[in-house]
C-alpha cells in the first residue's frame, strides 16, 4: 500500500468517526470531519500533507500525488 492509499483511507475514516460520534455523542465531534475536510482541501492546493511527510519518513513507498 502506498502513502496515498494511506493517506486517502486514514481521511476517509477520520470523517466517518467524527461524524458517528457527532451524532451519537456530541455535535462538538463534527470538528473533527470539518478539520479534516480542510486540510485535505489545503493539501489538495499546497501539496503540504503533515501524514504524508511521517509516512515518508517512515518509509513507506511513495505514490504519484504526495511525491
């Protein structure tokens, strides 16, 4: 698996827990989807993606879109 695969399933299931715990803890937890949003929007101009850098550094083998 490469980081971008990584990358892509850790947001995808960040969203998804914080909008479960949204509904079924606290509205306060639909922060944590709407962070999440954000920084993939960011990422998506910047090319800057915090994940990706420790997965690299960690040596997980590059994709085509954080490279």
């Amino acid at each position: 698996m490469n980081i971008d695969r990584i990358v892509f399933a850790f947001g995808g299931t960040l969203v998804l827990v914080g909008v479960a715990l949204g509904i079924w803890v606290h509205q306060y937890w639909f922060i944590l989807p709407a962070f999440v949003g954000l920084n993939m929007l960011q990422a998506s101009f910047t090319g800057f993606c915090p994940l990706a850098i420790i997965l690299k550094k960690l040596g997980m083998k590059s994709g085509c879109a954080f490279e």
